[in-house]
C-alpha cells in the first residue's frame, strides 16, 4: 500500500467550493485509488462552521452530540459523546487550524463522501475509486490519536472473513476486518495533525479493497453500526451516565 499526503493551500471557511477544492488540490487519479479527505477541509468548504463567540462550546456540543456524557465526569473536562453512531470526544468539533471558528463534522458525511466520489469519478474518467470522510480520535487506554473514516463511498468498507479457515485449518466465525478505518488510519497518520496543511492523501497499491460501482446502500451503511446493547463494550457502556 502506498499512502502520498497532498500539500494544499491554506483552507478557510467559505472560501472554496468543494469541487473547486479538490479540481485545485488533485492533478491526477489512478485507477485503483482511494482519496482520503479531512473532515474539516469539507466542512470548511461547505461552510459548517459558527464563530467562537456566538456560543459556547458545551453548548454547541450538547447540541450536535446524538447523546453525551457531561465533561464534568471527565478529568480533563472533556465531553464524550456519540455522533452519528460513532464514539468520538466533543461530538467532533474542533477548533484548531480554524482562524476564530468552531468546525463541526460536515452536516451528512454520507452524502458529501458520495458527492466527492461521483464527482473524482466523473472529473478523471475513472471506474474504480474510493473516497473517504476522514477524522482523528482517540483509543481507550491509549495516547494519541489515530485517523477513523466517518463515511466513505466507492467500495467495500468491511471485509468478512467469517466461514474461511485459519492457518490451522479453523472456521472463522467472528473475524471481520474494517477496511476503511484501516485506510483513514494510515491516510491521516501521513496527513498529519498540526501546521502540514495535506488535508488530502491517495492511497494506492490496496489489492485488499473491493471497489464499487454505486454509493453505498441505506442498507449496507445500517449493516455498518452497531447499537450500544450489541456492542462488546456494552458492559461499559450501558452504565455510563448519558444525556439525550
């Protein structure tokens, strides 16, 4: 797999169009490849953003959050939060890198991720192409951060190995790889996090992704999340003090 990060000009709120972004930003596609896009970069561009003195922040997380858990349960004043089915802190607001603005995830990441993907598509004459919504969080019990894919569009997102045989000839039953954090994982350790300014990556060489000729099913994005009470950290997670 080959990951090459892509050194943009600097990206302000409301300043491009999507498309003019990526026209701008991509000279050339490969057959076979997968875009990688910040999060932030789109909603910079879709212009989902509220200046940082017209709320506060907790308001403003309390409000975009599916459900939370109050920052004052956190030793770091941190709110936890689920944001469209994903675990992620402060329902993924961010205010780095934003020149006076708070920056939310964009509105639908589905139908941004799918707009990128048939517009990359149409734009290089290409069949087989990727396209992820990408973002950094956190691990329990572990620094740092690490990229996570918050939509994609263009392939297969989750490969099953369930019913194939280990090495020692072993049914599978539970194995299932996800292939598009994996992707986001190894785009956004090369994209950076702090002054790199390559909100963009193209991964290549991925003989592991099966690529698509559509946009993601309503039932395929479903099939993708799991409630709380079928999670294997449900036992965590059921307890904590949530908020609505």
């Amino acid at each position: 797999m080959k990951v090459t990060a892509v050194k943009t000009r600097l990206i302000e709120a409301n300043q491009y169009a999507l498309t003019e972004f990526l026209s701008e930003s991509l000279y050339s596609l490969s057959e076979n490849s997968i875009v990688a896009i910040s999060s932030k970069v789109v909603s910079l561009c879709e212009g989902n953003v509220l200046p940082l003195n017209d709320l506060s922040k907790d308001q403003l997380i309390e409000s975009e959050a599916d459900i939370f858990i109050s920052k004052k349960y956190s030793k770091y004043g941190v709110y936890l939060t689920v944001k469209n089915g994903l675990l992620v802190p402060s329902a993924g607001i961010d205010e780095s890198n934003t020149n006076g603005y708070y920056v939310m995830w964009p509105k639908d990441p589905q139908k941004s991720a799918n707009y990128c993907w048939e517009f990359l598509r149409e734009k290089f004459r290409l069949k087989n192409i990727g396209v992820i919504i990408t973002d950094s969080t956190t691990s329990p019990l572990k620094w740092g951060v690490t990229g996570k894919a918050i939509a994609h569009c263009g392939f297969v997102s989750v490969n099953s190995k369930i019913g194939e045989k280990d090495l020692f000839n072993k049914t599978l039953r539970q194995t299932r790889i996800n292939v598009a954090d994996g992707l986001a994982a190894s785009a956004v350790l090369c994209m950076g996090e702090s002054v790199e300014q390559t909100p963009v990556a193209i991964i290549e060489d991925v003989p592991f992704v099966g690529f698509q000729n559509n946009v993601p099913t309503s039932a395929e994005l479903k099939a993708l999340r799991i409630e709380i009470k079928d999670d294997l950290y449900a036992p965590l997670l059921e307890q904590a003090p949530w908020t609505d």
